[in-house]
C-alpha cells in the first residue's frame, strides 16, 4: 500500500515509523522543513518539501498513492490559514484528480468545541471554537468532509492534548509549576498518550472510518487534578490557581470517545501514565 503522510511532525512521524515498521507499507513523508528530509528518509521511501500552496506538487506527490494522512501543525498563530485550511483547500482539488486515493485521515483537535461550560459532548455537538485558530480548524475539517466522495472516505480525529515519549507531561506542567495561573483549573483535560493517536490513526485505515471521531482517553480529571498529580509525584512545587483572571485555556468541554469505541478501538492507555 502506497501512502503519503503530510505533515511528519510528532504524530506524523510515529505513524509513519509505525506504517513502516508494523505493516511495510511505502511511506511518502512530507515536510515544509528542507533541513528534516534527512531525518524522514530513515522512515519514509520518499521525503519531499512540500508547502501546501503548492498545487503541482502536492498533486505530483498524490499520483498512485492510496491513502493520504494530514497531520500538519502551524508554527505559529499568524499561519494556521495558511498551514490548515490553504493546505486543505489545495489537498481537496488535487484529490479530485487523484482517484487512486481511496482515504483521507485527518488529525484536527478537540479545541473546536470551544466554551461548552464543561459539558460532555460529542460528535454530534454543535462547536463553538473560542479562539480565530478554533475557527481555522473548525473550517479544515468541513473544508476536508466536503471533499468525500463515492470513492474518497474522510476520516477526522479530533485529538485532546497529545503526550508521550518526548513529550512527557512532567516536561509540559514543569514549565507552569510554582506558577499562578488564570482560571479555575476545573476544565476538563482531555489528554490522550501519542500511542493511541497512532493506533487509531491505523484503526480508522484499516476500518476506513468515515466522520468524526473523538480521541481522547477514558480519565475525567480536570486541569487542576492532573497538574496536581504531576507536581506530586515529580516533586514539583504545585500550581496555584486565580479564578479572579478569565482562563486562557482554549475549549472547556469533557470529551466523549465513546464513538470510537462503539466502532471498535480499544485504548492502549485508557488512563493517564504519570511516571
């Protein structure tokens, strides 16, 4: 099977690793970065530049291949239209000329939800991105959806907070421990171990899933709990919390993965590893 993974940042890259190890498939990477070619040729057959403007070679790229995994990230604020929906946009059209791609996985994120004042929600969930990069990925997802077809299944992941090897969560809440932070601390935290985004990545190909699906693990811990439970076992000074400042937290809503399961996945890590 012949591959072609956008975007090889740290979810890209595992997959890719993944793909290649586990199923031997032929894997195209794909980065905006010309100085990490080097570094995706040890897990990819092909490592191309590609910026998501870039139409006759995105389409270049798409010939033969026979799922597509979109998983870019912006490097910063001023580039989410640009990295997501420009890309996405471009992607669609090429897609339409590319028949031999049968799928197309997309890693968006649960921050579209918005403000839900802590409620559950799900897929069928009316969003209410609370912030323009929201309102960006938001746009993607509908922008990629549009595009499915008789022969084309889109498949959008919709991730909590990512961790995992490298990107432990004693390295994301030293950086705030002995802080005081805005906010309550009570949002819901909806995390999920970079070994589940891979699984399911693989789950919904291997399936060809079609819509939406939530991934997130099964833990209902808050932000407030979750620091608190890293700052103990790590030994950090904890995180004070001022409910007098207005959070910065992008999204408030307690996440269902309960779709995903019912389709069949089950949790490599169903609750938070802490160590």
């Amino acid at each position: 099977m012949n591959i072609t993974i956008i975007g090889c940042g740290y979810v890209g890259l595992r997959v890719a690793q993944y793909w290649q190890q586990e199923c031997n498939f032929i894997i195209t990477a794909t980065t905006t970065t010309p100085e990490r070619v080097a570094e995706l040729e040890t897990i990819a057959q092909r490592a191309i530049v590609l910026q998501g403007n870039d139409f006759d070679k995105l389409k270049s790229v798409l010939k033969n291949q026979d799922v597509v995994l979109l998983s870019v990230g912006a490097k910063g604020p001023n580039t989410y239209e640009e990295s997501y929906l420009q890309t996405a946009r471009n992607l669609v059209s090429a897609l339409k000329q590319t028949p031999s791609v049968q799928q197309l996985i997309y890693t968006s994120s649960c921050s579209v939800y918005g403000e839900q004042n802590g409620a559950l929600v799900d897929e069928e969930t009316q969003v209410a991105p609370k912030t323009p990069g929201s309102e960006i990925l938001y746009a993607t997802e509908q922008e990629l959806l549009a595009g499915s077809s008789d022969h084309l299944r889109v498949c959008i992941l919709r991730l909590g907070g990512i961790y995992g090897p490298g990107r432990e969560l004693v390295k994301i809440y030293s950086r705030i421990a002995g802080t005081t932070r805005p906010g309550s601390g009570e949002e819901p935290a909806n995390w999920i171990h970079v070994d589940d985004i891979v699984a399911a990545v693989e789950f919904a190909r291997r399936h060809r899933l079609q819509g939406i699906y939530n991934l997130v693990d099964n833990d209902e811990l808050t932000t407030r709990e979750v620091s608190e439970r890293v700052c103990e076992i790590h030994n950090l000074p904890k995180v004070t919390w001022d409910s007098s400042l207005s959070s910065k937290r992008p999204y408030n809503a307690k996440i269902s993965n309960q779709k995903i399961k019912e389709a069949g996945y089950e949790f490599i890590h169903p609750q938070m590893i802490f160590s």
